[in-house]
C-alpha cells in the first residue's frame, strides 16, 4: 500500500512501484512519488487543468514518462537529476503500457530510438502554430491538437491548456463558406486581459471530406496543411487564411 494515498488531494489513477520510488497519478491531479529510502514525498507533474490527468505511467531506464489527458507521452522526469521536460516521447515509449522496462526495450535505447524515430512521426502541432506559419507543414501529414488553446503574453505563447467543457477550446466553429469548406476562429488568452476569456486569435479553413459534416473538436485531427486561402473582408482588404485538408480523426 502506498503511504501517501491521499497526500495530494483525490484518489490514485495509476500505481507503478519502481525499486525504492513508488510513482501515483492521481484523478483530476498531479503526479506524485514517495521515495522508501528517505520517506519523503513530493509531486513531479502538475497538469495545466483538473480535467487533464494521466493515464499512464512507464519508466525506462532512469526517465519515468508521463502519458498526457489526449494520449500523448508528454513529459518525462530524469529520477537521478529530477530534471522534468515537455516533449513529444511518443517514438521512445511507443506502444508500452504502465511499467518498468530497461533503457534497452527492444533492443536499443531510448535516445537511439527517439533520435532514429523523430523525423518518422506524425509531428503534433495546433492552430496556432498554422496562424504563425501556414506554410511550414505544407503537404505533410500532422496531429491538430484542435481542442488546446495558448495562454498568450506579449503576443508569444505561454502555455497550452486542454479543453474544458463547449466553450474553452482551441478553435471555434464559424460557418461553412462552401459545402465542404468550413471556417473556424482559433481561440487564444491574452494573459494580460484574462477576464475577459478566450478571443480570436486568428482563423483556419478546413476542408471537409463530402458528405462529412464539419469536424468537432473533441478529438486530434489528422490533417494535411494546404497553405494558404486567399480572400478579402468585409473591408475588401486581401487577407490569407491557413487551409488544411482534415483527413480523420486520430482515434478512429
């Protein structure tokens, strides 16, 4: 049983014993380890919202990774520095459930794998990034973390947090311009003005598969970035919007 159960608030979600470290994720909140051979316990990760906790948890070698609320390996901790970093880990851990393996799996270890891999995954990005630079993924195949919106300061993005509830998401839905193209506004925090909640930060075109209907955000999308569509506003002024082609969603 592990001694720190309900130390930091709520019950846990995934128990790893790992020698002398005892790792808990716990619903709705942090990640925590108790440490048998100084009795001490100490959180490790806090997620950006209650409702985005981890289901996971794997340690190879000395890195425990930690799987995010979307299914993503997000973040790891090094057990002998307690360095934390947040990354996409999805090509070293792959598909291993909750345990302990050696820096070894499979063969070889896990910087080799994540440095041979890295270029072959479906890089994650959101909204945003196709706002900052439509033309970066052209024609490449990429993960839309569609429901994540930034906090913003100074015009730079501070922190990405998951969707919370209809309306704190990444993008929302405008109307359809065509049959099968919609528009979205894509949502951002001005840090500075936080009261007044999510504003546009910018738009994105989707062009939707017939007879499909537009795509909720719930879900990552899988998409392929289109550069950009050319248009006016209602001023007649020429504007550019990202376009990108949705392909699926990635659970499906």
């Amino acid at each position: 049983m592990l001694p720190y159960t309900d130390e930091f608030g709520g019950r846990p979600q995934v128990a790893l014993a790992d020698g002398r470290y005892q790792w808990v994720s716990y619903f709705k909140g942090p990640v925590g380890v108790h440490d048998s051979e100084t009795g001490q316990s100490f959180l490790v990760y806090v997620p950006n919202h209650t409702a985005c906790w981890s289901d996971k948890l794997v340690v190879i070698g000395p890195w425990l990774y930690i799987q995010d609320c979307i299914g993503h390996w997000a973040a790891r901790l090094n057990k002998n520095t307690h360095r934390l970093e947040r990354d996409d880990f999805d090509a070293v851990v792959a598909s291993l459930d909750t345990g302990v393996y050696p820096a070894t799996h499979s063969g070889n270890s896990a910087a080799t794998v994540r440095t041979e891999n890295k270029d072959a995954t479906v890089p994650l990005i959101h909204p945003y990034d196709l706002v900052q630079n439509p033309f970066a993924y052209r024609a490449r195949e990429v993960r839309l973390d569609v429901g994540s919106w930034p906090y913003m300061l100074n015009g730079q993005v501070y922190r990405w947090s998951p969707m919370a509830g209809g309306t704190m998401r990444g993008i929302q839905f405008q109307r359809m311009l065509t049959e099968n193209e919609a528009l979205y506004d894509v949502m951002g925090l001005d840090m500075k003005d936080a009261s007044s909640g999510l504003r546009t930060i910018g738009q994105l075109l989707v062009l939707v598969p017939n007879p499909r209907p537009q795509p909720h955000p719930g879900s990552v999308w899988l998409v392929r970035p289109l550069g950009v569509e050319t248009g006016t506003n209602y001023f007649g002024a020429v504007i550019q919007t990202p376009k990108v082609q949705f392909l699926r969603y990635t659970d499906e």
